[in-house]
C-alpha cells in the first residue's frame, strides 16, 4: 500500500506552524509497511484541497489529511470532501452528544458553529476523538482510503492510535519490524563507518536520524515472512551495532538520554543538582521533563551572572578575574559550589559563549566549558560548537548530561 500525508492550513505554508503530523504519521505508517510517496502542504481552499486529492489518488491507495475540522469558518476541509465525493452532510448525534459532555464539563456554552461542526459527510465512518471536539472521518471508494483527522497534534495521535492504525493493519499485506538504537557523543559519519561494514550480510534497512549531540540508528526489517523470521533477523543487526559502538549507546526506541541519567542516578541512590550558566536553566529542564525526577534532583542554580558565580557558588573573584568564566577553573569551581549549595551528591556545571555575540580571539563564539564530580572528583572538559545560539545551547545540555552519564558509569 502507498500513502500520501496532506496537510490542510496557510499557518503550515507561511513558516508559522512546523508540520511535526507528517513525521509522526510516517513513522506510524512505515510500521505497517506502508509505502510513504508523497508529503503535501496545502491551502485552505476548496480548490487545493480537492486537487491534492486527485494527485494524491493518482500516486496512492491511502491518503492521510491533517487540518481544517474546527468549528471556524476557515475549516473547510469536510465540506471540500463532501464535494468531492457529491454527498450530502448527515448530523451525528454521538457527536453533538460528546461536545455537549465536553462543554457542561468544562462550562462552555454550546454555540451554532459548534451544532454545525456535528455535520457530516454521509459517507463517512467516524472516529472517536477523546481528545477534542471533531471526530476523525474514514472514506473508502474504489480500494482508496481517505482519511480526514483534526491538525491538533495530540487529536491527531489519539484518532491515529485507536481508530485508523487498528483498520490499516487489516488492509497492510506486509509484516515490518523496526529497532532504534540511541547513541550520543559519536557523530554520523563516524557511526556509518564502524557499522556499515558490519552489517553488509544483514538484509535490513538502515537510517541514521541525527540531532543536535546525538545519531538515533533506526534497523528495519519487511517482507511477507512470518514475524518471527523478521524479529530474529532484526535482533541480528541490532546486536552487531550494539556490540561495535558500544559505550556510545545509551537506550532503544523512545529511551530519552536524561531518563537513562534517571534511572542511573536511583540505582545508585545519588542525588543531582546543576549549576547553569550558558544553558540557563536548560539541563534542569531536560531533567526534571522526566516523571519521578524529584527523586534524584535537588534543583539549579543559574549562575548567569558573575555576581551569583561568586556569592553563591563560591567561585573566587581571582578565579574570574585571571582565568574568566568560560574557564576550565571557574567550571570545576562551579561544581563544587553546586555540591555545597545545593547539598547534592553529583552536579553539573556549564559556561560558554552561546553567542551570536560575545567571542574573541581566544574563546570563539560556541566555546563552552563543562564540569561534572562529586565530592572526592571532579573532570571537566572544553568543547567548541556552533554559532547559533540556540543550537549551542542544546549541545551543551546534551554533551553535559552525557558527561554525567560517563561520570555515573564509572563511578
């Protein structure tokens, strides 16, 4: 089966909202072995809206629409569907009923848009939205499958999830498996020269999905052959990469680095604590992101300023004067002030130059110094990154956590 993924809104054509639907949706797609041809971002017109569908049914036996189902006038795309397949609207009682739970909830009068948006297409089946107000629709003519779904990410997924995914799997003729091996501090090209010759007699699919300080390493395997065939040749692959870039991975699938910080941190009953300059307050955040982080983290100090470097965590004025506070001494200093400060067992601390502004000669924009220890050890190490700002940033929080990561292993 090919698939098109049509997203309906002038907000996703002129920069103002990103299209993360579309990567969600192919990620779930390819997991069912459907063949992904095409991405569209469309206007919200009747027009556009119609003639994407006709390309996309010239291309594809599936097409997934995101966008254009609220209650405002600007959401046309059931009506477009409507014409395009020439039915007539239908009220759907089940979904006046659910708004009004919704509403009486939530004590929002009901308004005649609202009653509006509970017209539907005759010939669509309705999928539950236990997230919103509008439905999912499901059309099927000819072997075609259309799809229509709200554009509000978490409506998307949930319509997704347990109403379209369930109906495609009894569609999919193909079996696919999939593993995603998470790895940090090792960047693409360096990967793809350890594994590649590794994995020249393993017939599976290879993807490399890098971000910033990061390389996931997506192994996929489909056919027609039974599952358990698929899943032994899969672990195969996975165990060739895992045992060639070894220490550089840290989780699968939808492991997160600072969830595998986490659970290292409880295993090891230590507590946590920052001290942020460049990043502030960054790291703390990717921390405490994760549930349950109140049992390993004490808290963050942003030490922006040279004021708070000096009075709070002790970082001597000499120390600032002489070497800075990019330094590898103000740093270490920083740690040891966020052990004492913050009465943890562990800390990290970070100062750079995010820029875009602010470097020199010796210390170039993207220059950033991060220290990790605890009260007997502390190492720290200089790094040099971008000169975006904000890309800088998310490199420092990464390589620091995976500092700490490194830190807590041989500890």
């Amino acid at each position: 089966m090919k698939a098109t993924i049509l997203a309906v809104g002038d907000e996703i054509l002129v920069g103002q909202t990103l299209n993360t639907n579309a990567t969600w949706i192919s990620d779930k797609l390819s997991e069912l072995g459907v063949q992904i041809v095409w991405h569209m971002s469309i206007a919200d017109t009747t027009e556009a809206i119609q003639k994407a569908i006709d390309l996309s049914f010239e291309q594809a036996d599936l097409i997934i629409m995101t966008g254009g189902l609220g209650p405002t006038k600007d959401d046309i795309t059931k009506k477009a569907i409507a014409d395009y397949y020439g039915v007539d609207f239908t009220f759907s009682q089940e979904t006046y009923d659910e708004i009004v739970r919704i509403f009486e909830k939530r004590k929002i009068p009901m308004t005649q848009a609202h009653y509006d948006q509970c017209q539907m297409p005759s010939n669509a089946l309705l999928m539950t939205n236990e997230m919103g107000t509008a439905p999912g629709m499901w059309f099927q003519e000819n072997n075609k499958y259309l799809v229509s779904m709200p554009g509000v990410p978490y409506e998307m997924e949930y319509i997704m999830t347990h109403g379209v995914v369930p109906r495609l799997m009894n569609l999919s003729r193909l079996t696919y498996r999939k593993k995603t091996i998470r790895t940090v501090g090792i960047g693409e090209t360096s990967i793809a020269e350890i594994i590649e010759p590794r994995l020249q007699n393993h017939d599976v699919g290879l993807a490399y999905l890098p971000s910033p300080g990061g390389v996931r390493i997506r192994l996929s395997k489909q056919g027609r052959e039974n599952t358990s065939h698929l899943e032994d040749s899969l672990a195969q692959a996975v165990e060739v990469v895992t045992g060639a870039l070894g220490p550089y991975i840290y989780g699968f699938d939808d492991d997160e680095l600072e969830a595998h910080i986490g659970a290292l941190l409880k295993q090891k009953n230590l507590m946590l604590g920052t001290a942020e300059s460049c990043t502030g307050g960054y790291i703390a955040h990717k921390i405490t992101s994760i549930s349950g982080s109140s049992g390993y983290f004490k808290g963050s100090i942003i030490a922006y300023s040279n004021a708070i470097k000096r009075n709070i965590l002790a970082v001597p004025s000499e120390t600032l004067d002489i070497y800075g506070a990019v330094s590898q001494e103000t740093v270490e200093q920083m740690v040891r002030g966020a052990l004492q400060s913050l009465s943890c067992d562990v800390a990290i601390s970070v100062s750079g130059i995010s820029g875009p502004t602010g470097g020199s000669k010796d210390k170039p924009v993207g220059t950033v110094w991060i220290a990790v220890g605890d009260r007997s050890r502390v190492s720290s190490k200089r790094y040099l990154f971008t000169k975006d700002r904000i890309v800088n940033i998310k490199y420092t929080a990464v390589y620091a956590l995976d500092m700490l990561r490194k830190f807590l292993i041989g500890r």
